[in-house]
C-alpha cells in the first residue's frame, strides 16, 4: 500500500522505518479536538467568503461531529500511514463527506494548522495551569494560617540565623506561585495569536478573513508575518520557562519537606497517602511525592533545553524539525499539572510539629542579632554591638549554653548597657513579634499577608 497524501509526485512509496520515523500520529493525536476546532472555523470563514459552498460546510460540520464522536469513543482508527493528526481527520472526513472534505484544506497548510492546533491546546493547558497555582496557593494559604505563631528556626547557609515563624516560611512559596501564576497569564497572551491564513509560509492566494477566524476561536489577533506565523515556536518556549520556574519552586519546597520530615530534624509528618515504604526495612516512611516531583524538575527543565536547541538552527520558515516540539511540550503540561494537583492536596496533608520547631529554634543562638539589635537601641553603634554579642555567644559556645541561660551581671560584663529588660528580646516570641513590618515574620504581619493574598486570589 503506499502512501496517499501526496502520491503522484512520487515514484516508490517511503520505506516503513522512514515512515515510522516521519510519523507524528501516535503522540499528536491529542491534538485531534483542537485541530477539529479549528478546522471547523476555517471551513465557516471559506463558506462566508464564498470559497466553499454553504451545502460543503454543512457537510463538513455533519462529519466532524461525527469524527469528534468516534474520537471521544476511542472508535476512530488512526493510521501511521496516514502521518499525523491533521492528516488522519482529514481522510476521514473525506470518506465521510466525500468532495466536501476535500475541500476544506482550500487556503491552508499543514504548517499553519498545526501552529493553530498547538496554540489551542497551550491556551488550554495554561488556563488549567492557572487554576491549579491558585489552589496549591490557597491551600498553602490555609497551612500558613493554622501556623502564624509556630516558631521554628529560619536558616542561611543551612545553619541557624534567626528564629522565623512557619506561616511566614510557607508564604515564601505562595508569593513564588503567585509570580509563576503572573508568568503564566503574561505567556498567554502571546499564546493566543492565530497562525491560521499563513499557508505553508507566504499566505494564500484565497480572499480569506484571518480576523473572522480569529474572532471565532477566541484569538487575541493573528499572527502578522506569515512566515513568521509558521515557524514561530517563542509561545511553547515561554510557557516551558515558566513551567521550569514553577517546578523549581515545587522543587526547593521538596527539598525542605524532605529534610523536614527526616527524624534528625522531625519538623512535619506527610499524610501516609504521599508516602511509600521500604520492601526490606520495615520501619520506612519514605517522602516519594516531594522526592519524584524533585527529580521531574530535571526532566521539566530539559524540555525548555531542547525546545531552546531544536529552534536555534532554523532558517525561516517551517522546518520538520518543528514536529520534535510535541513530546517535550506534552510531556511539561503532563509533569506540571499532575505535580500542582499532587501537592494541593499533599499541602493539606502536611502535620507540623511545633515542639520540635521550637526546641531548634532554641539551639544555635537564634536571638544574637535581637541582642544587638537592643544594644543599638541602647546606644551603641551597630558594628561595636555585634562585637560585643559576638564575644557573648563565644562564651556560651564554650559553656555549652544560650544566651538566655546567662545572668544578668554575666551580660553585663559584654556591655554595660545591658538592662534587666533584656531577657525580653532574648525570647523567640519577642523576636519574631519584633519584626513587625510588611514582609516581616511578626504573626500579625503574617497574618495580614495572608489576608492580602487572599483578596488577591477573590
Ligand atoms: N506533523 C507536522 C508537525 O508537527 C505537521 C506539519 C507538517 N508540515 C509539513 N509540511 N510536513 O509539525
């Protein structure tokens, strides 16, 4: 049997590795609801243009609906002889609706359909995506709340710093996906550009109305240089940087979990349902979900490479090549939704242990710089007030105690301008209520952030 599409310019028919390896069928095939969609608007332009007649649109409307059907009951049969999707509905149709069918690709291109077919499917996958940040948000929100006064040591070169709150630590990572949600939409917008009209590169010789195409899929504009319509794939690199930032952000949450859950820190359990065990020691509780989602980011962030290395040696305007953008685009809308919906719920399933927070919190002088601080409200200048707690602390090294545990004459021998009210500030809770500005890890600040973000999110 050989190959139909384009037979009469060729002498023998591609040889079945070639044709396997040309094929795009089995994984663009998920295109086949938009590539109907748009092809149905192209058809309704060609018959209120007068291209095709009203009766050939009718018939191709009976037989989409009919393909669409077929599709969505795992009926249709699609053949690797027939390519990819384009292709494929297009012989259906044909056999469905015979002349009819034939006539729909009047003023078209596989190249600009398949720039359509992909900008649909994008803007979909967006505003899903979307969606999904918003519910990881407002569940992290929640999470934040219920811990607006938990004290826990906050870290910089993973050693101890200064003694944070928990609602705080968690709305680091709300403002992230916020950002990412911002990044999201802003793609979109360049997303939601028609192709359709360029042809295969330099337009048609059809009086067509890209404009009515547009309208009636919900385009922004069209695309305004057709060669630049076809062989534009900037849209599906954005959207796999944002999509490696928000699993970067997923990723560095991961990491935090991970560690936060190991007995030696014991800050948090993860609900049994995000984890798995061991099938030789029987005592294993392992954090696979932020683990795997830890190890996706790597595959996330290899898309972007490849679609950044697959465009870098084009010349104007489609190449084959184009085709290598499905597998990695997919596979990035697949890796992060699933990952967003995961950990929406996993962020309702975390337990936090506010014991153990505090009692680190309470190791490695998490109050050094309060002190100071309070020497400088005192008087003194800052530098000479961080030398004077930086002997302090000295001594409590070698003691092996806090700071707290020294007397208020052993203070006073580090600066005379230690008072009695100095035990105050040496407390977790008057340092982090102390920090009481916008951005700052005080409760109440917290809590109005949380309040904030959740207007934003109405
Ligand atoms: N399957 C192709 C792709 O994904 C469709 C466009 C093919 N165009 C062509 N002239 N061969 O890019």
């Amino acid at each position: 049997k050989k190959s139909e599409a384009w037979s009469a310019r060729f002498s023998e028919p591609v040889s079945d590795l070639v044709k396997r390896y040309t094929a795009s069928v089995f994984f663009d095939n998920r295109l086949a609801q938009v590539d109907i969609q748009g092809s149905l608007a192209h058809a309704e332009m060609l018959a209120h243009q007068g291209i095709i007649s009203a009766a050939d649109y009718a018939e191709i409307q009976r037989g989409m609906a009919q393909i669409k059907g077929e599709i969505d009951a795992g009926k249709f049969e699609w053949l690797l002889d027939l390519e990819d999707v384009h292709l494929n509905v297009e012989k259906r149709l044909t056999e469905l609706v015979g002349d009819a069918g034939k006539r729909l690709h009047t003023g078209r291109s596989r190249n600009d359909q398949v720039a359509t077919d992909i900008r649909l499917y994008m803007r979909g996958a967006v505003d899903d995506i979307i969606g999904l940040l918003r519910e990881l948000r407002s569940a992290l929100l929640d999470l934040a709340e219920q811990h607006a006064d938990t004290i826990l040591p906050g870290f910089t070169h993973m050693q101890v710093a200064q003694p944070i709150t928990f609602g705080h630590h968690v709305l680091a990572y709300v403002e992230m996906f916020g950002r990412d949600a911002e990044r999201m939409a802003d793609a979109r917008k360049r997303i939601n550009r028609l192709p359709l009209g360029a042809a295969a590169l330099a337009g048609t010789t059809f009086p067509i109305d890209r404009l009515r195409v547009a309208e009636t899929l919900g385009f922004d504009d069209v695309c305004r240089n057709s060669l630049d319509a076809v062989s534009d794939r900037d849209f599906a690199i954005e959207f796999c940087a944002s999509a490696a930032l928000v699993m970067t952000h997923i990723s560095r949450m991961s990491e935090e979990l991970v560690i936060w859950m190991s007995p030696r820190v014991g800050f948090i359990d993860i609900a049994d349902r995000f984890c798995t065990g061991s099938s030789i020691m029987p005592q294993k509780k392992n954090p696979d979900v932020p683990e795997l989602a830890r190890g996706k980011t790597g595959r996330v962030n290899g898309h972007l490479i490849s679609l950044l290395t697959l465009m870098k040696g084009q010349p104007l305007a489609y190449n084959k090549d184009n085709q290598e953008d499905k597998e990695p685009l997919f596979d990035t809308v697949d890796t992060l939704t699933d990952t967003l919906r995961i950990f929406a719920d996993m962020a309702r399933g975390i337990s936090v242990k506010p014991e153990a927070m505090r009692a680190a919190a309470l190791q490695g002088y998490a109050t050094a710089t309060d002190l100071a601080d309070y020497l400088v409200k005192k008087g003194l200048p800052f530098r000479d007030a961080h030398e004077a707690v930086a002997h302090a602390v000295r001594t409590c090294v070698d003691r092996g105690c806090d700071l707290a545990d020294l007397s208020l004459d052993e203070l006073r021998a580090f600066s005379s301008l230690v008072g009695e009210d100095v035990f105050e500030v040496l407390t977790l809770e008057g340092s982090v209520a102390a920090r009481d500005h916008i951005g700052g890890t005080a409760p109440n600040q917290v809590r109005a952030a949380i309040a904030h973000i959740r207007n934003e999110l109405k």
